[in-house]
C-alpha cells in the first residue's frame, strides 16, 4: 500500500455515500475507456482526488469493479426473482422482464455497458465466476418463458426460441448505449414501445390478421 494513502486517510471522507460516489465515477471510466485502459489515477482524476487517496476506499481497480458489477446484478435479480415468481402468463413475464430491465439500464447504465464490454473476458476470473453464474440463470429465465408462451399457444408454434432469445436480449440490453438517465422517456415508456414491437412479432395472430 503507497504510504501517501495512508497519509491522506483524515483528508478524505469515508462514509457509504461518498464510496457510491466514487464508484459511479469508476463506472463511467471504465465503460468509456475499458477496463484495461483505465488505471486507478485515471479514476481519481475524473473523482478530483489524488490516486493514493483512492486506495483509501479500494485496496484496486479490480475490488472497484467487482462490487460495480456484483451490486448491479444482485439488484437485477431480485427484480427478475419478483417477476418469476409472481405466477405471470408467458407474455406477461416477458413484458415485466423487459421493464426491469430497462429500470437496471436507467439504474445501472455504466454498469450494464462494462458488463457487455468485460464480461466475456473477466468470466475466466475466478473473482468473477459469479457472472457465470448470471450467465445461465439469465438464458434460463428467457428461455423458459418463450417455451412455456410456445407450448400454452401464446406464441407462434414456429418460433426459434433460441434466436429469438437472444434477439431480444441483445436490442433490448443494447439500449445502455444510447440511453440516459432523466431523458424525455422514462424506462417504463421505452420498455412499452419496445415491446409493442417485439411482442405483435412473436404473438399467435388472430383471425383477419395479416401475413401470409
């Protein structure tokens, strides 16, 4: 540990919300530059501090980013957790799982942009083997509600569940791109038109509809 952090301990403020704050910077470092590219002074420049004040809260980088991606997920699936077990139809767990995931991009943006960047990569870390974890409860979830809509004849018999999985995970989670937070529509309203495109897509079409 550099000896200036420990000299600057009395300077800086320690408390929970001062560390969120910190962490929310290093989320948007690391989502713009990459993890790799970003380095603990670059994280204090953006936090106006000086790098070994940093360590004053996070022993490393990897500690920062740990606890960005793991609060992230922890609060994604205690939403996904409501959803799955409130005894929703196929089409009604589809269109709570697509809200609550546009509230985790209005919540988490950065962090949901680093997962899309990092996790591929970070997976063979064993600090990180929790977003492997993530990984296959995730596609379990989709999957499960498209084959359940298919057998009950809520959705069409010939989809590809498996692609339509993940056509709808990667427009749907591509958002963290361009949205942001306070904009003129709240993650409710995108999810609501997201889904009126997706869902007339995949739905058992009734008498008079067109198409061949």
């Amino acid at each position: 540990m550099p000896n200036t952090a420990s000299k600057k301990k009395t300077q800086v403020s320690g408390g929970p919300e001062r560390r969120r704050e910190l962490l929310d910077t290093a989320a948007e470092v690391f989502a713009a530059q990459g993890y790799n590219a970003t380095t603990v002074r670059k994280i204090a420049d953006a936090a106006g501090m000086l790098a070994g004040s940093l360590y004053y809260h996070f022993d490393s980088k990897e500690s920062m980013l740990d606890e960005i991606l793991s609060t992230f997920l922890n609060e994604l699936w205690e939403g996904y957790d409501a959803v799955l077990g409130a005894g929703l139809g196929p089409r009604e767990t589809i269109e709570a799982l697509v809200t609550e995931s546009f509230r985790e991009i209005d919540r988490h943006r950065a962090a949901v942009a680093i997962y899309q960047k990092e996790s591929q990569h970070l997976v063979d870390q064993p600090r990180f083997g929790y977003l492997v974890e993530s990984q296959r409860r995730f596609e379990e979830a989709w999957l499960g509600t498209l084959e359940r809509g298919v057998a009950d004849g809520v959705f069409r018999a010939d989809l590809d569940v498996r692609l339509t999985y993940r056509f709808v995970r990667d427009t749907v989670w591509v958002a963290a791109s361009w949205y942001r937070p306070g904009g003129q529509h709240s993650p409710e309203e995108i999810a609501r038109q997201y889904l009126s495109m997706v869902l007339d897509g995949i739905a058992v079409r009734g008498p008079g509809a067109g198409g061949s």
